[in-house]
C-alpha cells in the first residue's frame, strides 16, 4: 500500500508540474489530485523538496541500471538531457524555481555518473593517475553540465542532440589525446 501511494503521490505531483510553475502547486492539490489525506502525504514525504529529491534520485538510479556501459560523449549528452527532454516542462518549472538547485544536484549526478561511465567504458587500460583521472573526469563533467544548464536557461530551444553530436565531431580525438598526454 505505501509504494501504491507514493507512486500516486509523485505522478499527482509529476500531472500538476506539466500543467502550472511550481510555486502553484501545493501538498493539497497533490493530495487532493491523488484522492489521498494531508496526513498520507506527510508520512512519505516532508514537504515537497523531498518529492522532489527523490523523484529525481529514482531517475539517477534508473540512469544507472539503464546505462552500465556508455561508448561515446554523444551518449553521455544524449543521457543527460534526455529526462529534460521528455519531460520539459515539468523540468523548466522546476528550473525556473526556488527549488532549482534541486534539479542542478541531480543533473551534475547524471554528468558524473555518464562520464565516470564513459572513461569505465571507452578507457578501460589506459593508466591514469588517480589525481589525473578526477582531474579529467571533473573537467568533462563540467562541460557536460555547463552546456546542458545552458541549454535550459534558454528554455531548450536548441536541438540538444544535433548540437552535442557536432561538438563531438570538433572535439573528436580531443579526450584521447588528454588521455594520452596523462598517461603513466
């Protein structure tokens, strides 16, 4: 009974956020939308950050089962973005809200993980530093999250996919040769 009422609470909460800004959305017009009381939703969640949080920790660790192995920077951007594109305006309204920060945790989660994944994946031999892999894999996190963060604040105008697939193609050859040049 609490996972079926959880789940009615975050897809109450998920209908709601597609159709009004954040700041419009209380825990009545969940619970009432759910057709559940005050008191149910306050025993699975604090207030609606933390429905928040752990809508978006459930999609990290979907993310992650989803993609044990990930071959190119494209999927890594094609990843990060793909829940924003899927669900754009629930995550705009989040974005443009007080509750924003929320929602950076989770995608420099999603970077991380994507790229960690990438180097496990596509640099499995190379001998690395300890201080230079974290060195690299922060700097490709960066890069992944600032242009995604970009591309929200201007309100995911621009095709993620075609952008992300031609920075790679003039950035090809770029990661390996970093790769290289920390080699031990």
């Amino acid at each position: 009974m609490a996972n079926f009422t959880k789940n009615a609470i975050r897809a109450s909460f998920l209908k709601l956020l597609d159709e009004r800004p954040l700041n419009k959305i209380t825990v009545k017009d969940i619970t009432d939308d759910c057709g559940i009381n005050r008191n149910s939703f306050y025993y699975h969640y604090q207030d609606i950050p933390s429905l928040i949080s752990e809508i978006f920790t459930r999609e990290i660790e979907r993310i992650i089962c989803e993609h044990p192995s990930i071959d190119s920077l494209e999927e890594c951007i094609e990843i990060a973005s793909s829940y924003a594109i899927e669900h754009k305006r629930v995550i705009l309204h989040i974005y443009h809200s007080v509750n924003r920060d929320i929602f950076e945790q989770y995608l420099w989660r999603v970077c991380e993980q994507t790229i960690i994944t990438y180097f496990r994946t596509a640099f499995p031999d190379r001998k690395l530093s300890p201080e230079d892999r974290a060195v690299l894999l922060h700097y490709h996190t960066c890069n992944i999250f600032g242009m995604v963060s970009a591309w929200l604040q201007s309100g995911m105008r621009l095709d993620m996919s075609r952008y992300g697939n031609r920075l790679c193609e003039i950035t090809h050859g770029m990661i390996e040769e970093m790769i290289r040049r920390c080699e031990l």
